[in-house]
C-alpha cells in the first residue's frame, strides 16, 4: 500500500506527467481512496495550469532592457574571457577578479575597446556589439562636429582629424540616404571614422577602421542590424536598425562609393 | 559548475555563435538578475560577472546543451555565492524545519476550485511575487521558465527531491494566495 507521504514525494512529477508508469497507478490507486491527497494534487494541478497559460506573458514581464552600458560590458567579457581562456594555466590559480575590480575592468574595455579593436583580434560580433553601442551613443549624444552634407568638406575634416585619408559616401536620395557628417570616433582614439547618415528617419552610421581584414557578415546586435565587410586594408562596419533589404541598400551603395 | 565539455572553442565560428547567442540573452538574465538582488546596481554585477564567467569558462559548455539552463545555473550560482559570502541577506527559507513543514502541511477539506479563466495575469504575478522565495524560484524555474528538475536543481545547488518538494509546496501556496484575492474581490471575474 502507498502512503501518504510517499505519493508527497511524487506529487510533482505526476501532476507534471513525468512519473515512470508503474508509479503513476500507485499514485492513481491512493488518489481514489485518499481525499486530502487527492485534494493536494487538484490544487497543484491547478496552479501549475494557471502558470502555465500565465507563462508567456510572465516571461514578457521579467525581459528588462538592461543598460547599454551593461551590455557594453557583457560585450567586452566576451574579449576578456577569449584572451583568459587563452592562458588557461594563470586563471585557475588566481581565481575570480573582485566584484568592482572586474567591473571597473570592463568599463576600461568596453570604453578603450575599439582601440583594442584594431590592434588584437577580436571577434566580428564583439568588435559589431561595441560599435552598435558606439553607433547610439554618438547619434544621441554627439551631433557631428562638422555637419555638412558636401562630401569634399566632410572627407578633408574627418580626414586630418584621424590623419588618414577618408573616402566618404555622400547622400544618396534614390535610397533616401541623408549625410550628416562624420567624426573621428571618441572611442576610437582617432583609430576609427565614424561616418553618420540619415536613412528615412532612422540614424546610419559606416564605421571604417583601417588596419583590419573582416570576412564579410550580417549580423544582428541589440536590435540593430550590422554589415561587416574589408576592402584594401580597411575594414568597413555599418550599422542601422532598418530591416535587412534597406540597411543592404546603403551596405551596397557605400561599397560602391568608397572603393 | 559543469563537466568538461568540448566546448564552442572548436573553431572562431563557433564562438562567435557562442558569443552571439549568449549575448542575446541577456535582457532575460537582467529580468532575473532584477527578480534575484532586488536593485539595479547589484543586479548589474550579477549578469556582468556572468558573463564573464560564461566566456571565461566557455569550453566547458556542451555544444547542443541548453544555453540558457547554463547561463541560468551560472547567474543562480554566483546570486548564490555573492549571498554566502557577504552573509547579510540569509537565503530566505532554507532550513530542514521549512522543509519538513512543506512535506508535512495539509491539503484544505474542501479547496475551492481554482477557475483559470478568472485568472488575471497581474493577480498571477501578485500572488507569485507573494510568495516566500525558495518556493517562488522553484516554481518561477519551472512552470515559467520550464528548466526540468535536475537543471533546477543545479541552478538552486539543492537535491532534485528538495525540488519537487518546493514546486509543489510553492504551487500549492500559490493556489491558496490566487483564491484569496479573489476572496478579497480584487479580481475581476470574466
């Protein structure tokens, strides 16, 4: 004979139906002849109905936009974890950063981080993931510093800011493509030009990094959408939150201008 | 933490997927993150401090796994640890006695039939947020997020039948908290 407190134990997986079937007809024979259990277990399949047509819509609710700055730190985690896995043998002794020490850490990274960029290899997704974040903080932040849409002003300004040359892309109608300038990127350190465009009404910014070979790739980061694609030694990185046919037209059009 | 496993160290691609798919699920982890410490800043902590772990110790995940079950068991882990170690936020329930008291407590004669369409989803979360904490993770875990009970059991780092023995004290409370505000009239019945 099954017990009380043996159908306890196997209340939840049989109210789940993943109890193994000989012990579903134990659970089911005590039921009959048992109220209080057969009362527990109606009130536990009942809750667990509710919480299940409950559950999408719960799960809508605990899905919080976290900080981009966060993000931008859970991004350069991605660097910082390639290059300890890299030296397995130290981080097994040293064990975890501090709290605040591996935080204050990220934040270097994240902020320094297109420097680092162009310099080591990173992967295309994080190098994507920190110019996205880059790509919101300018085009909310930072107007460029010399709006004009004549593309001859814009290359020569942007061009002795980074002391390299910069071809630039000028307004393009036919895709309603807008230039609103460009600037030698903050986070780049004068590494990186961050060329900003106006797409509809929807900010567009190319990124071009010299010093870099990308194969090319469509990715999708933080709700934007980016194109990454190399050509004589630069590495070019658009990114826009217009869908992927239109974001592709200004990826198209940009190839075409700056080579 | 897991076994070795072979990892998404295999190619640059892979971890690039790795990375891409970790990255994505981050505003999920947040939420829980939130739901776990109570504030901004030492939710930050948690998910960042994830993360870093994940990467770090990335070839230990099993490519074909569930990411989210690891990252989950990783971010439980570390709230976990972050708590033991500062000692000033004791796990809510975590005693044999609350234990015992969960086997032992009785079902009502005469429970009042639980109507699901009366539900609404604001007294759902009410009566869920109601809930003493080791329970409500438990059930959260698995009629929310549905983990099974072995990864619950390793995101919470307690024995599979403390698992069981959680959700279903934890839905059963959940049932008596539902039925009492609709007592209380504060659902609308459709």
């Amino acid at each position: 004979m099954v017990r009380c407190e043996d159908v306890d134990r196997l209340m939840t997986p049989f109210v789940d139906g993943e109890i193994a079937d000989a012990d579903r007809a134990a659970v089911e024979a005590h039921l009959e002849r048992c109220t209080p259990c057969r009362m527990r277990s109606t009130m536990e399949a009942a809750a667990r109905q509710v919480l299940r047509s409950g559950a999408a819509s719960l799960r809508e609710a605990a899905t919080v936009q976290a900080p981009l700055d966060l993000k931008a730190r859970c991004a350069a985690a991605a660097r910082t974890g390639s290059r300890e896995a890299a030296r397995s043998g130290i981080r097994q002794r040293r064990g975890m950063m501090s709290w605040r020490l591996a935080a204050a850490a990220a934040v270097v990274l994240a902020v320094g981080g297109v420097v680092g960029l162009v310099l080591s290899r990173t992967s295309t997704t994080v190098m994507a993931a920190q110019l996205t974040v880059d790509h919101l903080k300018c085009s909310k932040l930072f107007p460029p510093n010399s709006p004009s849409d004549d593309v001859r002003v814009v290359e020569q300004r942007v061009g002795e800011q980074c002391g390299w040359p910069v071809r630039v892309a000028g307004s393009h109608p036919a895709i309603g493509l807008k230039l609103l300038g460009a600037r030698r990127c903050l986070f780049g350190d004068g590494h990186v030009a961050h060329v900003m465009y106006l797409q509809g009404n929807e900010p567009v910014s190319l990124f071009v990094i010299p010093g870099r070979q990308s194969d090319p790739r469509a990715l999708s980061v933080f709700g934007h959408r980016a194109r990454v694609w190399s050509r004589d030694g630069r590495t070019y990185v658009l990114v826009g939150r217009q869908d992927e046919a239109r974001l592709g037209q200004v990826a198209q059009y940009a190839q075409s201008m700056t080579h | 933490m897991q076994p070795q496993g072979r990892g998404p160290s295999g190619g640059v691609l892979a971890r690039q997927a790795f990375e891409e798919e970790a990255l994505a699920l981050l505003d999920r982890l947040y939420g829980t993150a939130l739901r776990l410490a109570g504030n901004r800043a030492d939710a930050e902590d948690l998910v960042q401090d994830t993360y870093l772990k994940a990467f770090r110790f990335a070839e230990r995940f099993e490519p074909g796994t569930n990411l989210k079950a690891w990252l989950f068991t990783i971010l439980h882990n570390t709230h976990l640890n972050a708590r033991r170690q500062v000692r000033r936020n004791p796990i809510e329930v975590d005693s044999a006695a609350v234990e015992q008291s969960a086997a032992a407590a009785p079902g009502r004669d005469d429970p009042e039939a639980l109507v699901m369409r009366d539900v609404l989803d604001v007294d759902l979360k009410a009566a869920l947020d109601a809930l003493p904490e080791a329970f409500r993770e438990a059930v959260w875990l698995r009629d929310v997020e549905e983990f099974s009970y072995a990864e619950i059991a390793s995101m919470l780092e307690v024995p599979i039948g403390t698992v069981m023995s959680r959700i279903s004290r934890g839905r059963r409370l959940l049932h008596d908290g539902l039925v009492e505000r609709r007592a209380a009239g504060r659902t609308v019945n459709l």
